[in-house]
C-alpha cells in the first residue's frame, strides 16, 4: 500500500494534534520487525494518530523506518522529529451489531449550571438519562410519563 499523500494544511493539524499524545510503539534496537508492523497497524486502527518512538542512535536508519512503516501500513507520514515518528490514518468505519430486540441504553449528557456567584465558572456535570428518563432545562432528570392511550380506540376494538 503506497503511502497517503496529504496538503500542508492537513499535515499541520494532524501535528498540533499529535502534540499532547504519547508514543504508544516503541521500536527498540531490532529494528522494524513484524510484531513492530503489527502494533502499529493495531494502534492506527484503534486510534488514527499515533506517535512511534525509535531507540536506535542512526538517523537515515530512523528515516527508513519512518518511510517504510508509512509506506507498508498505508498511512500519511506527519512528522519525523528527533526518534519521535507521528503516522496518520483514517480511522475505518465501525460495523454496527444490528439487533432488533435491542433498545437503546443510558445517554449521557453535559449539563452546564451557570454559577449563583457572579464572575465565577459554570459547573458542569455529567448526567446519565435512562431510556424512562427525560432531562428538563433545568438540568434535572425526570421520569418520563406514560403515553396516553386514546379512550376511543381501547373501546372501537
């Protein structure tokens, strides 16, 4: 799979991405093996952006790695920066369990109270409203009512 070629605008927000994460492969001084292939192409797929670090002391070898791991797996190189490699990848679309008997579970929601005291920051919280459960304005869970039934069409029948 040859490589994903990116514009410069997406390669530099897949940076300012890439900035706060952490390298979850390492490569150590064996080089690219296919168990490193492997838990790359695992760590693109589960996360899209990955940072790679590379213990090894050479450069061109770490240029190599770089260009041969975005080559093989058919990511977008972002960055080479030091012994920190950045690959990106889209994310591929999950397959969704269809299951008719299934009903939808708990939602949460983001509930954003704004202070009593002025100047001060909203609290937030977190609220989980079950599938009985309606959320009010306010921010306050309520059971929801039972629909009404139509008198008429219980007696029609």
């Amino acid at each position: 799979m040859p490589a994903i070629q990116l514009t410069i605008q997406e390669r530099k927000a897949h940076r300012a991405e890439a900035h706060h994460l952490s390298p979850v492969v390492m490569i150590g001084n064996d080089g690219l093996t296919p168990a490193i292939k492997k838990e790359a192409d695992a760590a693109l797929n589960a996360h899209g952006l990955i940072k790679i670090r590379v213990l090894g002391e050479d450069r061109a070898q770490r240029e190599a790695i770089y260009l041969e791991l975005a080559d093989s797996l058919g990511a977008a190189p972002i960055q080479h920066i030091g012994k920190l490699l950045v690959l990106w990848r889209p994310k591929p679309a999950k397959a969704k369990a269809e299951d008719e008997d299934r009903k939808p579970g708990p939602k949460e929601y983001k509930v954003i109270q704004n202070s009593s005291r002025g100047g001060q920051r909203p609290e937030v919280k977190r609220v989980r409203v079950l599938g009985n459960q309606r959320l009010t304005s306010g921010g306050i869970v309520k059971k929801a009512k039972p629909k009404q039934r139509s008198v008429k069409k219980g007696q029609a029948g």
